[in-house]
C-alpha cells in the first residue's frame, strides 16, 4: 500500500485521548494517518452537527512513532470533525476513515448515540470506507483519559480491520464495520461477525439533583444479563465468548420487512 494513500483519523474522546494516538500508530502502516478530532470530549454526540460548535481549526504538533506529526483539534462534534477533515484540512479524499479507538464498548440499539459511530456513519455518507472501533472498559474509565487503560490490543486490530477495508470492497449495504474489543482480549482472539443486540445495555439514569434549578443531565448504567441475548449478537460476542465483535452497519435504517404485507397490516386488510 502507497505511503500517500490518505487516511482519517478521528474519535469522540476528544484529541488528547490514548485510544486515539494508539490507532494513529497502528494505522501509520497502512498510509499516511491525518488525525482530525474533536478539540473537546464529545462522548454521546451520535452524527449530531449542532449550530452553536464554533468550528475553530487548531493545528498541533504531535509526537507519533518518533515523528512529528502535524493534527489537528476542531472546535465540534464528531461528525463536524469529519465534514472539516474532508472539506478544508485533507488535500485528497482519503480511502479510509477510522474512529476510535474509544474508551467503552458500543454495543446494541443505542450505538447511534455514540460519536465513535456517528463520526464512521458521516464519512461513510461522503463514500469513505469506515472503521469504528471501541475497547471493553469499566463504566469509571468512560470519559477519561487514564492512562490506566492498555489500547495496544484494540489497535492491532484497528489495523487489521483497516487493511480489511481498503483492500476488500465492502457490499452495496455495509457502510461501516463496528468492531468492538473485549478489555482481555489478545491479538490472538478470534472475531465474529455479530448484529446488533435488542437487549437494554446501557440503560439511561436521571440526573442526580434536589431541584430542576439545578444543572443536571441524563447518565446512564450497565445492566441486563447478557446470556440470555441472542448467541448472534454483539452483546453476547463481546460479554459471554469474549470474542471481537464486528457488526455490519448500515445507512438505510429502512425495516427490512415485506412491503406489501406491512402495508395490507396498516390498511387492516
């Protein structure tokens, strides 16, 4: 593979994340890695764009390899990142977007949620191969940036599941590879492809106030058993066979139900 091929790297922790500089390494073998992420921790942002991200463009130096390496931190969301990366800060369409690597899994109904996800579903809208990819941690580690948390594992296969895409055309309806790995996972652990589970994962929590006077957003918990999900979903793959899962995603939400007999249920034919 050409060292000009273009490559973008992006994440939802913001850009001074571990996750993010440990695919940065992994991928640097596969073209030239332009990193463009979130100046801000935007865990949570989907593929939201909101009006009020003032889009500033800050260019680092960053040391990657050994190398200095010039990123950049764009005052947004993750999909904002993207849209900056490929409209104003990348000198060609790149044949690769990966975002990642993310502290905490994204498993089941609520990844859309999820910036790592949104920031994939936004550079696979403009026709870029897309990688999201998200490292099993504790709740405690889900917005931080500890250095407690070992991503050299997770970025093996970031890399693994990046050549995949370059060099393998993907079908007409996967636009983007979930890949999430489990925290005891070696690069010896196999992968499965999964779907997504419909079990509650992570379930929402009220804010913790005495008043609505009072500052407080929606949180959320880990629960529901995950032995009793489907063996084919990514909540089983990752939680009950400790195995890598990698879950096909489309951009067409449309059911894939019989049309014609949803409409005769509709008319009450």
């Amino acid at each position: 593979m050409k060292s000009s091929s273009q490559i973008l790297l992006t994440n939802d922790d913001g850009i001074q994340s571990p996750g993010l500089w440990t695919a940065a390494e992994a991928l640097s073998e596969l073209g030239f890695v332009n990193v463009v992420a979130p100046r801000d921790q935007f865990s949570g942002a989907g593929r939201s764009l909101p009006i009020y991200s003032d889009g500033l463009i800050d260019q680092r130096e960053m040391e990657v390899n050994s190398e200095k390496w010039t990123v950049f931190a764009v005052g947004g969301t993750p999909a904002q990142a993207v849209l900056h990366a490929v409209l104003e800060i990348l000198p060609d369409k790149p044949i690769l977007a990966v975002a990642g690597i993310n502290y905490g899994e994204n498993l089941g109904t609520g990844i859309t949620i999820s910036g790592t996800v949104g920031a994939a579903l936004e550079s696979s809208a403009l026709g870029i191969p897309a990688l999201a990819i998200s490292l099993e941690t504790e709740r405690e580690y889900h917005l931080s940036y500890s250095p407690d948390v070992d991503f050299s594992v997770a970025g093996y296969f970031a890399a693994y599941f990046g050549r995949m895409l370059v060099e393998k055309k993907l079908p007409a309806d996967v636009n983007v590879l979930k890949v999430d790995v489990p925290c005891d996972a070696t690069t010896e652990t196999p992968w499965e492809i999964t779907r997504l589970s419909r079990i509650v994962y992570y379930e929402p929590t009220a804010p913790e106030r005495d008043s609505w006077k009072q500052p407080g957003i929606p949180s959320y918990r880990i629960v529901g058993d995950p032995t009793l999900d489907r063996t084919d979903s990514d909540v089983y793959a990752l939680r009950v066979k400790r195995v890598v899962s990698v879950t096909p995603l489309s951009l067409d939400l449309t059911s894939r139900i019989d049309f014609k007999d949803f409409e005769r249920h509709l008319r009450g034919e």
